[in-house]
C-alpha cells in the first residue's frame, strides 16, 4: 500500500479535493481551520493508493493545537517508507499564504527522500477572472512539479493521478532543489519574493471581497448585519422547517393509524401506539429542525461570513475572556456540542481554550432544540408577521438561545475573572477567506449527515429508554393507569425533587431520562402521555401537554433548566478526552446540574408571582 | 519616520519596516510567514469601529490583526487616503 499526503496552508481546499479524490465527505467549509484531526481513506480512481488529509498550517511552527497536529503527523510521515508522494496544496489566487509552508514542506521532503508534487489550486477562479499565472517559471524555481488543479471542478484532476502514477518507478531518483539546510528565515524572503513574481496581479480577485467587507464590517451596518443574521438564523429554523415538520407528524399520524389497527395482540398494539409512535415518533417530528439549522450554519460557514462574525465579536468576547475565534466553535455548539468541542482546537491560546470548553454545554444545542420547540408550542401563541419573517415563538427561542448564551459568556466572564492575566493573552491573527457562493451539494449532505445521526441516535438510545420506559410504565396493570404503575411509583420517590419547579411525577421521569441525552425527554413524555391517553391513533405531544395541566410558570422553569443542565453523555466524554481532564468535567457537570436547578426553582416562583 | 501598523487609516498603503523587541516571537515568525515580511507592501482595508481588528491587504490576502499585533509592527507610510 502507498500512501499520499495532502498537506498546505489553511483554507487551500485539501479537504474538498480529499473528498474529490476518495469520494468520501470530510467536511469543506470556507474558514481556516476546520479540519482539526487527520482523515484517510484510498483513492478512487487507485485503489492501492490511500490519501491522508492533513488539518491546514501556515507553518512547521505550530500555534495553535490542530496546527501541532498537522505539523506533528508530517514529522512522522517522513519517516514512513510507505508515503511516497507529498502533495502539497497552495492557493493559486493567494500564493502570499502559503508559499512559505511550501517551501519549509519542499525542504523537509528532499531532506528524507520524499517526492513533492504541488498542487496550485482554485485554478477555476484565476480562469473565470482570465488571469494566468507562470506556473512552469514557478516549477523551475523550486524546482519541484506544479499542477494547476481545481478540486472544485475538476481541473488537472488527470495530470495529477498521472504524476501519482509516473513517478512511482523512478524511484530514489534524487532531487535536488538546493534549498536543502536553508533556515526558514532565509525562506521566508524568498517565499516573499516567490509571491511577488509569480501571483497573480490586480485587484480583481479582491474587489468584490472588499465591497462586501465595506458592508459587513461597517461600523453601523456590520453590527446590525450581524443581529439580523442571527435572528435569520433562529427565525428560519421554525419558517423554513415548519412545513416539513407538520409533514412528518401527518405521515406518521397516518402510518399509525393503518398500522396499528391491525396488529393482533392487545400488548403489541398498546406497545407500537405508546412507545413507537408517540415516543420516537413525537421526536422524528424534529428532524426537519436540525437540517435546516446545519444547513443554515453551513451557509454561513462556506459564504465566507463566519471569519467576518468572528471579527466583529472579538472584542466583546474579549470582556468575557474569550476570542473571537471563541465564535465559531460557540456557534457550531448552537449545532451540537460535540463538533464545537473539536473546533476549539483552532484556538491558539490554550486557557481561551479552557474558556471555550466552558461556555459550549450552554451554547443551545440542537438536542434542546425539540425540548424548546415543543415547551414553546405549547404556550406561546403563534402570531406572525411580515409573511413568517417575524413571529412570537420565534422571538420567543431567540429570547431562550440568547439566555444559552448569555449564561456561557457569563460563566467564562466570572471565572477569567478569578485568574490574574485576564488581559494579557494571545493576540488575535486570523486570515480572511474570500466571500464564496456556497457549495450546495455538499452542504446538503452534510445536513443530511446530521440529521441522519439524529436519527441513528434516536434508534439506539431513545429507542432503549422508549421502551424501558414503556415497560415501566405499562405493567403491571397493562396500560390501566400509569399512576399505578412501576413508573409511577419511582416517579413517587422523585417527585418531591420536583415539586419546587412546580412538576408532577412524569416531567421528573421525563428529566431524569434526559440526563442520557435531552432528546430523550420528548420520547419519554410522549411515551408515558401514550400510555395514558386511550386513543390509539397519535395525538401531537404539545396538545397533550397543553391538557396535562402544566402551568407556564413550570414550563418556563423547565426551559431553563434544560438551557443550563449538561444532559449528554457523548459530550462529557469527548470534553473530558480534549481538555484531558476529568475533573473539568466532573466539575462543570455538578456545578451547570446545580445552577440549572437553582434558577429553574428561581424562574419558577418568579413567574408564580406573576400569574 | 516609522509609524506603527495599527495606526494606519483605511485606504493607507505602508510598507513593513521591523518588529518591536516586545512582540511575542512565535507571532513575530508567524505575521512574517502570513506575508508581513520586512520590505512588503501592505494596505489597510478595514477598520471597524470600537477597537475591533484591523483587515490589511497583503498582495491577494486578507488577514486580520488585532492592536496586539499590529501596535508592534513598524511601518513606513507610502501613500496616505486623501
Ligand atoms: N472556487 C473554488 N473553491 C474551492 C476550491 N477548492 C476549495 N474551495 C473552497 O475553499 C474552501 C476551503 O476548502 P476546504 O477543502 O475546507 O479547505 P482545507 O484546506 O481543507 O481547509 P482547512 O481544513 O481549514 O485547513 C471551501 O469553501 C471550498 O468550497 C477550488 O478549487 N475552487
Ligand atoms: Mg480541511
């Protein structure tokens, strides 16, 4: 087996000409930086060949943790006999950016008889704006092969595989491009040089990028830009996904209704009604929710706008002892906290990084986004105005995200605080991408992706606790009374626990449950109203919350609850494995539990107060 | 006379001169290998309100820097915005 790097500069696009090369689907987005861990997986169109992507570096001197890796698997890969090619991507249209890690990537590989090839990408750009640039003089000059490819069309994809094939044979031929020993200062100036004469000259390639920057970061309209963006975002997860939501609860409200009918056994009935339908079936419903916020999210990400928003917020993190490359991972925690923990290694300074790690259990992810939606379905009215633009539950689950949020930059605001250097850290360096129109196919499937991990997700640990539940809750009197049953008399034991936010016994069990996952909260409270409810055809979990008699004061109570518990297990492991610390962990868990609690009795008799 | 990077107003073009001694050397090394090499041409493009950072145009890229950096790069102005 041989194996071929792809390595280069940040943003240079490895990972979409990865994907290219493999047909698999790493994730591509328009900021430096995404790729935080190494992928591999064999070429298409040579299978013996496997390619490995490598997280982007301006350097071999790394600052930042996917950096060190990046640089850390290069140092290994030099030693490795079965890595034969070194493919190194620059950016054809900013060779200012990445001819130097060029050159450093050049000089290692003569130094340990690696054959480089460099690929020059986006070449499809330079040829919609007609600018050619001397890639042969720039060959000569480094004397390593050139390729102008594009791994978004396709360009010089021939050439390449060629130049992987060709090269093979004439092995141990030595190279020689002289600049073997040469210290990376001496590189430096010569990558400068190299830049000036072989990139590309003008300012087209940056005229539109600039007009754009002249709104986005103005000083009024940057600001306002951004509010307005973020609102979008939140709006559109109820505007754009509604229709498919309501299509997903009527297919399975008819699905039910053929299917259960028919089925023999009174048991089997009452277990298909309960636990399949009501329980995973009231969560399924949320599906069309999480697509359309990775979507919306990658929309950003792969405009271009995400570096912008991160520029915009680095100073007001800054009070809060973040970065403004806080930004991204705190807002892919609006995704799910899993990814954003992994985004974070981007962040170079290390306790900024600690911060970060802080802050995203309360980024509202979207596993409370069902909790959310279904709590304020069942009490905000749903008035609407300017044709969807503007909307009362919209509104609404901006006022609890902004809460999610408010609360992680409150946390990390009072614990820099507690340590002497909350100022002095790392300056702030960060590339501005070009503004792009977004790659649609694989921003689709990569909404796909999630919303289908959603799902798998839903099939294992909603599906166990579903039926655990169930189980309790249906015997030993078959379905009778739930407040009789095995459930029902642990629910007893909790309830006390409850009782201060106003809850009765099945929002407890509903609570406990979630602590696996918060998703598990709805197929849990839709199992245990299935079990009550005689109908065996679906009614819509939110109308039987509203008929359960749930206050609005406990409903509120329950919002914050869930905007501040850490309720995810996944997350408390993959936290523990990147800040290597368990008792950050352990730590963080205890104390959000307990203020999640605290303010959720608070929120409660407030709102008492108040009705 | 030698300014510093971050006082420069949008539309300024300057070229690099030196590093003051207090800037951290891993970002000293890392805004040169970024293209802020002594000799080069760099402009300001923006400069949004209330301290954010600065964007400066390095031939085809863009990078922002905030006061930290940019405060310790010196620079000699070539053509000031009108
Ligand atoms: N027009 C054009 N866009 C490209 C090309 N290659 C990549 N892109 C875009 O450039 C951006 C970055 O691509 P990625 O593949 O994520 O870059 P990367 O080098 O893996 O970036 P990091 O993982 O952050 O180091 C994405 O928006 C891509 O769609 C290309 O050849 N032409
Ligand atoms: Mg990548």
């Amino acid at each position: 087996m041989r194996k071929v790097i792809l390595i280069g500069s940040p943003n240079s696009g490895k990972s979409l000409l990865f994907n290219r090369l493999t047909g698999m689907h790493q994730k591509v987005a328009n900021f430096p930086g995404i790729t935080v861990d190494m992928a591999s997986g064999p070429m298409q169109s040579l299978p013996d060949v496997t390619i490995v992507d490598y997280p982007g570096t301006y350097s071999l001197q790394p600052i930042s943790g996917e950096e060190e890796v990046a640089v850390e698997h290069f140092k290994h890969a030099l030693d490795d006999p079965q890595v034969v090619h070194v493919l190194c991507l620059i950016d054809a249209t900013r060779l200012e950016k990445s001819v130097y890690f060029m050159l450093q990537v050049i000089r290692e590989c003569e130094s340990h008889g690696k054959r480089v090839v460099v690929l020059a990408n986006m070449m499809d750009i330079l040829k919609k704006h007609q600018i050619s640039i001397d890639l042969e003089g720039l060959a000569r000059e480094i004397k390593a092969p050139v390729i102008g490819i594009s791994a978004r069309t396709g360009i010089g994809f021939n050439d390449l595989v060629e130049s992987l094939n060709s090269d093979i044979n004439l092995d141990e031929k030595s190279v020689d491009s002289g600049i073997a020993e040469v210290p990376d200062a001496f590189l430096r100036g010569t990558a400068h040089q190299l830049a000036r004469r072989y990139g590309p000259k003008g300012d087209i390639l940056i005229k539109s990028q600039t007009r754009l920057d002249d709104f986005f970061l103005h000083s009024v309209f940057g600001g306002i830009s951004f509010f307005v963006i973020m609102y979008l975002l939140f709006q559109s997860i109820f505007t754009l996904a509604a229709p498919a939501m309501e299509g997903v609860e009527s297919a399975l409200g008819w699905v039910s209704d053929w299917v259960v009918p028919a089925i023999g056994s009174q048991m089997a009935r009452d277990f298909t009604a309960d636990a399949l339908f009501s329980g995973i079936g009231a969560f399924l419903v949320f599906v069309p929710q999480i697509f359309v916020l990775t979507f919306v999210i990658g929309i950003l990400e792969d405009s271009g706008y995400m570096a912008r928003a991160a520029l915009i917020c680095h100073k007001p993190l800054r009070v809060f002892g973040l970065t403004g490359k806080s930004f991204i991972p705190m807002l892919s925690g609006v995704a799910c906290a899993i990814p954003a923990i992994y985004a974070a290694r981007s962040i170079d300074s290390p306790r900024k990084r600690l911060l970060t790690y802080m802050a995203i259990p309360l980024m509202p992810c979207s596993a409370r986004l069902p909790v959310y939606t279904l709590l304020i379905a069942a009490f905000i009215p749903q008035v609407t105005a300017f044709g969807g633009l503007l909307g009362m539950q919209g509104l609404a689950m901006f006022a609890i995200y902004f809460f999610g949020m408010a609360s992680g930059l409150v946390v990390t605001g009072l614990v820099s605080r507690m340590s002497e250097d909350h100022y002095a850290d790392l300056p702030f360096v960060l590339e501005m991408p070009p503004y792009r129109i977004p790659a649609w196919q694989p921003l689709i499937r990569n909404s796909w992706n999630r919303s289908k991990h959603f799902v798998t997700k839903a099939g294992k640990i909603i599906f166990a606790v579903t039926v655990v539940v169930w189980i309790l809750g249906y015997f030993p009197n078959f379905g009778q009374d739930l407040a009789a049953s095995w459930l029902g008399y642990l629910g007893l034991w909790i309830e006390p626990l409850f009782a201060p936010l106003g809850l009765d016994w099945r929002y407890g069990v509903a609570v406990l449950t979630s602590f696996l996952a918060r998703e598990v909260f709805v197929g849990t409270l839709g199992t245990m109203f299935g079990i009550e409810g005689a109908e065996e055809n679906m009614v819509p979990l939110v109308a039987q919350i509203q008929a359960s008699g749930l206050s609005i004061a406990s409903g509120l109570a329950l919002l914050v609850f869930f905007a501040i518990a850490l309720m995810c297990v996944s997350t408390m492991a993959i936290m523990a494995r990147e800040s290597e610390s368990n008792t950050l962990t352990l730590k963080l868990f205890a104390a959000y539990g307990l203020a999640a609690y605290g303010l959720a009795v608070l929120t409660y008799n407030v709102a008492t107060l108040f009705s | 006379m030698a300014i510093s990077l971050w006082s420069l107003k949008v539309g300024d073009r300057c070229r690099i001169e030196c590093f003051d001694d207090t800037l951290a050397d891993s970002y000293r090394v890392r805004v040169m290998e970024l293209g802020f090499h002594p000799g080069e041409v760099v402009s300001c493009v923006q400069a949004p309100a209330f301290g954010a950072p600065k964007v400066y145009r390095v031939s085809n890229t863009m990078f922002s820097l905030d006061e930290e950096v940019a405060a310790h790069i010196r620079v000699v102005l070539l053509t000031a915005n009108a």
